[in-house]
C-alpha cells in the first residue's frame, strides 16, 4: 500500500529515534490500549518513511515502451524486437527495464493487454470469436481459444456465457 519495495533509498532528514522509542515503551504495555498505540505509532513512522523517500520513476523507456503495446497490441507481429527496434534500444536493456519496473515481462505484458480486451469484447460484444481473435493479435481462433481457456480456465464460448448470466 505504501509502495516501498526493498533497496536504498535516500531518507533526507534525520531517524524518527523518539518514535522508535515510544514504540517501544508501547511494546512494553500488554495491555489493549498500550499494542493499540504502538500499532499506531508504528503505522505513523511508516507513512513518515514513505514520504520521505524519494519516489523511483517509471524510466521513459519503459512508458513508451507501454504505450507501443497498447497502441499495437492488435498486431500478430507484435514482438519484443520490434519494440525495441522502434526505440532504438537494446533488446536485452529494455526488456531488464521493463521487468524491474512493471514486475512483468514484455511477453506477458502484451498477453495481459490482449486478454483484457479479448474479455471485454467477449463479455460485452456479439462479434465472432474468430474477430475477436484477430482483433486481440492472433492469427488463429482455434489457438486463441486455446489460450484463452489457458489463461482464464473457460473457452471463449463459456467466458462468454458467464458474463451474460
């Protein structure tokens, strides 16, 4: 919830000793008011960290990277080359940069994107499945729904189903 992930930050100010300090004398209460303010004091030091670091960015090539993918997403061709390619950077570079800032490859990234528009048109649309297959990237719709049922344990025609009842 904090959005703090483990590595060094820069504090910039001073440690919060006299808070450590009432945490602890709170730690030495057993009572339900004294693990009550502990709690909250520990929770207070928390947030006081969180405001006090200084926030890592998304590096531009990854949003652009991002935004590629939303915008070609559609492509069957879409690959991890060809975005790199278009940003005229390293294959290897970028993909490391994605992955440690989004926690995902850009292989699966694209496979998000295309399974979340896959179920939206499926749920909210009466289009053919084979249309919606090409229009989520796949040149088949007999490996779409493969993939599908892959991914989310229903073939599309049961997906489908599911939303309406």
């Amino acid at each position: 919830g904090l959005e703090l992930h483990p590595g060094v930050y820069s504090y910039g100010g001073p440690p919060p000793v006299e808070q450590i300090e009432q945490m602890m004398q709170c730690l030495r209460d057993f009572t339900l008011s004294g693990q009550r303010q502990g709690s909250l004091l520990a929770i207070q030091c928390l947030y006081e960290v969180a405001n006090r670091i200084r926030k890592v960015g998304i590096p531009s090539i990854v949003r652009q990277a991002q935004q590629i993918i939303h915008a070609d997403f559609t492509d069957p061709d879409l690959s991890v080359d060809r975005i790199a390619g278009q940003l005229n950077y390293h294959r290897g570079s970028m993909s490391r940069a994605f992955h440690r800032h989004t926690g995902v490859t850009i292989i699966d990234y694209i496979a998000q994107v295309r399974l979340q528009h896959a179920r939206m048109l499926l749920m909210n649309s009466e289009q053919r499945i084979s249309d919606i297959a090409s229009r989520c990237g796949f040149r088949e719709s007999n490996y779409f729904c493969r993939w599908i049922n892959r991914h989310t344990g229903l073939p599309p025609s049961k997906l489908r189903r599911a939303a309406t009842a």
